[in-house]
C-alpha cells in the first residue's frame, strides 16, 4: 500500500510504461501506413464515442467491485486485530492461582504464531493474480526478504519445537493452531482451571477467528469473476483499436498537422483507458504480495507489538517499515 500522498507522475507512468509505449506505437503505425498508401482510413467519431462511452460504464463497474474487494479485506484484517487484543486480554485475566503466567504466555504466543501463519498463507499465489517475482519488489527489500523466508522462521519463535513439528504436517496451518488453542481451552477446564462461562466465551472468541480467517481464505481463494474482467479488457481493446480512426477523422481538416496531432492524442487516450484499466486488475487481488496490497504485514506487526508489551516481554520488534512511500 502506497501511503505517501501522492504518487508520483513519473512513478504512475513507469508502472504503465509498456501500456504507454504501445499506445504511441500503434498511433504511429495506422499514421504511417495512412501516409503511405493514402487510404481513408478515417472513421466517424460518434459511433467509436458511443462504444467509448459503454467501455467506461464497464471499467467503473469493474474498478467499483475491485475496490469492494479491498475495502472488505482491510476490514476484516482490522477485525483480526480486534479479536487478537481482546483474546490476549482474556487469557491474561484469568486468575493466577488457576492459570499459571507460562500457560497464558503459551496460549498468546501461539496467537501470535497464527496471525504470522495466516498472513503467509494470504500471500500464496493464485493461477489468477499476477504471480510477479518476489525478487523484483526492489522498492521494498524488507518485504521482499520475508517472502522469500518465509512461514517458518517467523512462526517458529512462538512455538514449542514438538509443537512446530507436529503443525508441519497439515497444509492449513491458521486452522490447526486454532484448533490447538481450543483443545487447551479444554483442558484447562477439565484441570479446573477455567469455568464453562469463561471456556465458552473463549469458544466463541476463537470461533470469531475462524470467521475472520474465512472471510480472508474467501477474497484470496475466490477471483473477481473472469467472465467481468476479461469482458472488460477485450471491449478496451477494440475501443482503444479504433481510436486514431476516430482521432483521424477529427484532424485530417489540417491536412500539415493531422499525423502529429493524431499520434498523441490517440496514444494519451489509449494509455488513460489501460490505466484504468490496469488500476481495477490490481486492486482486485488485495493480498498477492505487490505493492498495492492490503498491508497484512505490517497490521502483522502492530499485532505482535500489542500482544508482546501485554506479556511485558523484553523483546519487542519494531514497527513495519514504510520504503519508499510503501507499507505492506
């Protein structure tokens, strides 16, 4: 996520240089191969207007629905740090005569280990999302390393060795740890530890995380449908295909100056639409580790600095770092 004020122009436009270098270079080419053979190949602009016009209700609907996407992903993620904050509360307020300070510190490690667990899951990529590079996030080295580290060094701190070992074996590590957390709640009850209105409370608290966890697994595992994006990019490419007709049509008057004025303005129309195009493709993924993302890692990292000065650990890590104007 990009939380300067601003992006830069020059930023904007290197991120859609290839849209904008093929835009001026098919401007040219239908200018050059008009000056060549002299065929009309000019086109009425009203018709090509009118298909510009459907094209745009189609990318703001697109560009709306992508943006639903990212909205509900933050707030789920801010729901996680609500229900972590007042899960570690909980633990640390059970008596201390009935649970013991290494019991509570254990049941809130392994909190910490799910969230870590949970945002490494939300980062793997999809047949449908863009599956760039990690090593190519250069604006972001620190990300970049967690990436290519990944799940296990992070969650291994907060977890006993038998018990990392044993969460190996699953593919679902978030909802093994819940699971985990569930079965101790348990077995604290039955050791007389914990009462069946606060085992139940816990019970609900935990089922609350597997509903955050859920919704999450359902905007990742589950892709804007492909029939609105991929509609939507082939009438913005017949659209953008006809506009220098359209833009000769409206300059040829000037029979010096139409090739020059066609070719930037064609090109400046197409880059716009592609823009927008490219904005709405990017933002309906929100958790495919590229700069645009929801910033699941550093939402990460006020989690554990909460939990970990609750505890009165010593050890606290400090907050995400924005680089380059980019938290992620």
């Amino acid at each position: 996520m990009y939380v300067n004020r601003h992006y830069h122009i020059w930023s904007t436009v290197r991120w859609s240089k290839i849209q904008l270098r093929n835009a001026f270079l098919y401007s040219a080419v239908i200018i050059i191969i008009y000056e060549i053979t002299k065929i009309p190949f000019s086109l009425p602009w009203q018709p090509i207007s009118v298909i510009g016009i459907a094209v745009s209700f189609y990318l703001g609907f697109k560009n709306n629905s992508s943006y639903d996407r990212t909205w509900e992903a933050r707030k789920i993620w801010g729901s996680i740090v609500n229900n972590s904050r007042t899960f570690a509360t909980g633990v640390l307020s059970l008596p201390n005569e009935a649970v013991d300070y290494e019991t509570k510190r254990k049941l809130i490690r392994r909190h910490l280990a799910w969230v870590l667990a949970l945002k490494h899951a939300m980062r793997k990529g999809k047949s449908w999302e863009h599956n760039g590079p990690v090593e190519k996030l250069v604006f972001t080295p620190h990300f970049r390393e967690e990436c290519i580290k990944g799940v296990l060094p992070e969650i291994e701190k907060y977890l006993d060795h038998s018990e990392l070992e044993e969460l190996k074996k699953f593919s679902n590590y978030p909802s093994q740890l819940l699971k985990t957390q569930s079965m101790d709640f348990k077995s604290l009850q039955e050791a007389g530890g914990l009462g069946e209105y606060k085992r139940v409370w816990f019970q609900e608290l935990i089922a609350k995380l597997y509903d955050d966890q859920g919704m999450s697994e359902r905007i990742k595992n589950f892709p804007l449908p492909r029939q609105y994006a991929s509609t939507g990019l082939f009438i913005n490419y017949i659209f953008c295909a006809l506009i220098p007709f359209g833009m000769l049509d409206i300059f040829e008057q000037n029979t010096e100056l139409h090739y020059y004025l066609t070719i930037p303005f064609s090109g400046i129309i197409i880059w716009i639409f592609f823009l927008v195009d490219r904005i709405g493709d990017y933002s309906e993924n929100p958790f495919e580790a590229a700069y645009n993302d929801v910033p699941i890692s550093s939402i990460s990292r006020v989690i554990e600095i909460d939990l970990l000065e609750m505890l009165g650990e010593k050890e606290i890590p400090k907050p995400y770092p924005v680089e380059n104007g980019f938290l992620m």
